[in-house]
C-alpha cells in the first residue's frame, strides 16, 4: 500500500507540473476566442480536481484528529469534489471540441451527455459511498462519448483521428483503475490527453498561418494585377504618344515615370517584409505624375508629412491615393485637391489620405465594387503584415482614409 502512495503521488505531482507549463505556455501563446478559453478552464479545472483529490487525503487525518468531521465523510467529500472537477474538465474540452456554445444539434450532444452523467454521478456516488469511489467508470463513460465525436465528427471533417487517441488514454487509465483498488491516475491520463490536444492545437496554428501567408501572396497577385491593369498601361502609353507629337519635350520624364510605376508594382510582388515610407511615397509619386499627365486630369497634391522614418506593408499607399483620384476628385469637371498626410506618436504611425470630392455618391455599382475590394485587400495585408487597421471617414465635402499602424516595442 505504501508504495502504490508513492506512485499515485509521484503521478499527481508529474501532472501538475505538466498542467502548470501547459497552462503557462497557452495563455502565452493565446488567441483570443471562445473556444482556446474553453481549454484553458478545461486545464484549471483538472488542476483544482489534482489539488483537491490530493490535498484531501492529507487533510483528512488532519480532520478527523480534531474530530472536525469523520473520515468518511471527509474522504467521500474528497472524492465527490474532485470527480466534480474532473467532470467540469470533460465538459470544458468537450466544448473545446465542438467549437464552442454556438454549435447547435449534434454537434452539442456530446456536451450535454457529459453534463447528464455528472449529474448522475454526485447522488451515486453519496449513495453508493464505495472505498474507492465508483468516478472512473463515470469518467470512462464521458471520454467515450468524446472518443466518438472525435472518431464520426471531428475525425472525418477535419483528419485529426490522433486526437482520438489522445482521449483513448485517460480511457485505459481508468479502466485500470478498475482493475487495482486504490490506484488514481485520472488526472495522469487527461493530462497527457490536454498535453496531445494542445499539440495538436499548435499544428493547427502553425497550418493556420501559412494558409494565411498563402492568402496574403495570392492577395498580393490580385492586387498587383488590379494596379497593373491593361487599360492603365493602354492610357499612360496612349498619352505618351501624344505627348511624342504635341510636347516631345516631355515624353523621356513620362517614360521613366512609366518604368518607376512598373518596376515598384513588380517589387510589390515580391516584397514579403515591411518596406521604408519613403519607398512607398517615391512610388505613389510616380503614380500621381501619371495621372497627371492623362487629358482631364488636373489636380493638386500636398504633402504634409510629420513622420517619414518608419515601415509599412507595400502597395498600401498608392491604391489609396488610386481610390482618391479615380472616385473622389475624379467626380469634378475640374481641378481637385488631395492631401497626404503623415503623423506619429509613441504608439502608433497614422497616414492620411484626404479628398475633396464626393466619393461614391457618383460611382457606378462597378466602381464601387472595384474600390470595396481593392480597401479589402488593404486592410487585410495591414492586419496581417503588422497588425495595422483602415479607417474610412466619408463626408459631404470628401472623404478621408487613415491607415493607423502600431509601433513595435
């Protein structure tokens, strides 16, 4: 008997080691969502239960010497909380497992089957009062319902069947818990299990970001393609050939504004890492004098710039300024204004695009979807190049489009 004490305690204190550093490494790595708090009160609770189960064997001498309460009693208390918290534990990963409350039908039953047979579990358990507790078997049956929804649901939808035998070990674990009296490995078993299903969580995480690094190139190329469109090359061209004819004096500046434009959209594609402002800026020039040059396009820039010595994702700037002149200024017969803006602050960089038009109360649908998706796909490369947000101000007078981009510290 003393030394099945050592091993059961031996095994205890290896699974709270191993649900302190499981703790400490999610919360450290946490995304914020539903479902990743779900694991983690689904490994406090299974802490609380390890505490509980082996605090009250200690506790219970303790107790009865003082005559506080009986040793029955005392044990029996143990054992009922502790298979309580063990349950909640099961609850918790189930709903981990389901995706969280907002699942609906059998996606949900595993959950409330588990909650039912903790139910059941409490008055059995008092009424039964066995010396080893009867918590395995209830514990077995709860893993079960989980091993299946992994096996029929998770398993087929997503190939991840090795969760499956992640669950299969607290499963043996109980049943030999059956077999020897006395012998307490639950929490070594689901420690284990949590230690395979955050495994697990970190292949998903890891296949998570370079799905989205796969998006973001793909959102590169499509964006790339809108900014070098056939009929912007087929205009800047045409007016080129004009100018050979009427001001030939201007067509050598048009044609290296022409090579800049071209050759900073194909370093765009290429570009994985954050780029100077100033690049960018150099880059948008380029673009501006373009248009500036096509029949109809008279307008001014202005450059307020407050900061200029910091990075930011390529290709953000110049569709922004794009979207200012062809929906924006775009809508007067003549002239228009736009201002370019710079600013920063301990925290975070600010770029502002300001026109003096009426955006899209004179777009067609067609130019309106164009724009939407080209702000799409900036504000998604700025969340996920370096965690930056788009904000659109649009006003009866023009329209305002900030990109704000944190500083990193």
């Amino acid at each position: 008997m003393n030394g099945l004490l050592l091993f059961n305690t031996a095994a205890t204190f290896l699974s709270a080691v191993l649900l302190v550093f499981l703790i400490l490494a999610s919360f450290g790595h946490r995304r914020e969502s539903e479902l990743i708090s779900y694991f983690h009160s689904g490994l406090l609770f299974l802490l609380l239960a390890l505490f509980i189960g082996e605090c009250g064997e200690f506790l219970t001498n303790d107790f009865c010497e003082q005559r506080l309460i009986d040793k029955e009693t005392s044990l029996l208390m143990t054992r009922l909380l502790s298979g309580i918290f063990v349950s909640m534990s099961n609850i918790a990963f189930s709903f981990y497992l389901c995706g969280g409350t907002d699942k609906k039908g059998a996606a949900g039953l595993p959950v409330a089957l588990i909650a039912a047979l903790t139910l059941i579990y409490i008055p059995v358990e008092i009424i039964l009062n066995t010396d080893a507790g009867i918590y395995p078997v209830f514990g077995s049956m709860q893993l079960i319902i989980s091993f299946f929804y992994i096996i029929f649901s998770l398993g087929l939808e997503n190939r991840r069947l090795w969760l499956g035998a992640a669950v299969m070990l607290p499963i043996s674990l109980h049943v030999l818990e059956m077999v020897i009296p006395y012998l307490r490995l639950t929490g070594f078993g689901m420690t284990l299990m949590y230690q395979i299903a955050y495994m697990n969580y970190q292949v998903q995480t890891e296949n998570e970001l370079m799905q989205r690094d796969i998006e973001l190139a793909d959102t590169k190329v499509r964006l790339l393609m809108q900014q070098i469109s056939p009929h912007f090359i087929f205009n800047s061209l045409q007016v080129i050939q004009g100018l050979c004819d009427e001001e030939p004096e201007k067509v050598k500046p048009a044609i290296a504004h022409f090579s800049e434009y071209l050759r900073g959209n194909l370093e765009s594609l290429t570009a994985n890492e954050l780029i100077p402002f100033k690049r960018e800026l150099e880059h948008t020039g380029e673009y501006i004098k373009l248009e500036q040059l096509s029949e109809g396009r008279e307008f001014e820039v202005e450059y307020r710039l407050g900061a200029e010595d910091f990075l930011m994702p390529p290709l953000i700037l110049q569709p922004i300024v794009e979207n200012a002149i062809r929906y924006g200024i775009g809508t007067h017969s003549v002239g228009g204004r736009i201002v370019v803006e710079s600013e920063e602050d301990a925290y975070q960089v600010v770029i502002r695009v300001s026109d003096d038009g009426q955006g899209d109360d004179h777009s067609t649908e067609k130019q309106k979807n164009r724009q939407s998706v080209g702000l799409k796909n900036i504000r998604g490369r700025l969340q996920a190049q370096c965690g930056g947000r788009l904000i659109i101000d649009k006003r009866e007078d023009g329209t305002t489009v900030s990109v704000i981009m944190p500083k990193k510290r």
